[in-house]
C-alpha cells in the first residue's frame, strides 16, 4: 500500500510532534497524531491508522486498540456540527436528560450518530467541566451553559441550516 499523504499543515504538526519524544519513545505521539489526522481527515479510517502505525513503528492493531479505546476516537465522520449533551449528575439534576431527549427526538437520532442531512451529530458525554453552569453542552468545542428546552431548540434548528 502506498503511504498515505496529509496536508503540508498536518506533516509539520506531526514532524514537530515528534521531536518531542527521544527515539524509541515515538509512540507516545500516537494519540495526539490520531486526534490531529481525524481533525484533518473527519475519522479514523483504516487507511489512516496504517499511515499512523508504520509512521511510529506500530503494528496496525495496535493502533486499532487504542481508538477502541478511547471514545474521543472516531471510525465515523461527524456532522458539520458536533453537538455534545452532558448527561452526568450536575447536569442530569438541572435536566440534562431531559435535553438528552429533546435533542434525540428533534433530529431523528441516537448517540454517535449524524442525522440525515449531515449538518448535526450527537453524542451523549459524561462531563465536560460546566458543572457550575449545568445543563451544559458543547457545540464543535463551544460551551452552551444553562441550556433550556427552548434554547437547545432554536440552537438544533440553528445548526440545521445550510451554510
């Protein structure tokens, strides 16, 4: 198979990336480098998880291990949004589930999964560090704090239009 190629931006991320450990310690850059390939790429793909391995001296399946593992990880591409509803006790009690719901109702989907239209997935996350402001969410990396029904709603439909 030939080596799978990424943008000059993410070649020198990787190159950089990999000064930073000793030789023979190269495969600790191995999340970092999935996390900025699926950035660039929208998912782990098979041919990208090869790329990566041969890269750090890796046999395929143990770089498979790790996006099992890890559920920041992704097989799949995302939507053009990402939206992440935390479910955990502070915002469970000021109705996370509830939006949870909402949410799953609203775009005809369940966790991990991108609606028809590809503008919107969701997933269901444990916490996200706005306990204080619960119920949070966040939208592609922006915090939604003291979300509503009627907020997440005009957010949702907000999302779904074409950009």
């Amino acid at each position: 198979m030939d080596p799978m190629t990424f943008s000059p931006e993410l070649e020198a991320k990787f190159s950089k990336l990999l000064t930073n450990y000793p030789p023979g310690r190269q495969r600790a850059a191995l999340i970092p480098m999935l996390l900025f390939a699926q950035d660039e790429v929208g998912a782990i793909t098979p041919e990208v998880a090869g790329e990566i391995a041969a890269r750090l001296d890796l046999q395929p399946l143990q770089v498979d291990e790790v996006v099992s593992y890890y559920s920041m990880l992704r097989r799949k591409p995302l939507g053009r949004h990402h939206v992440q509803i935390c479910t955990n006790v502070s915002c469970m009690l000021r109705g996370g589930a509830e939006l949870w719901d909402q949410a799953c109702r609203k775009l005809g989907i369940g966790n991990r999964e991108v609606a028809e239209d590809g503008q919107v997935s969701l997933e269901e996350v444990e916490c996200i560090g706005a306990c204080s402001w619960a119920p949070a969410l966040l939208v592609d990396y922006e915090f939604h704090h003291h979300m509503t029904p009627e907020k997440l709603d005009r957010l949702l439909d907000d999302l779904r239009k074409p950009h």
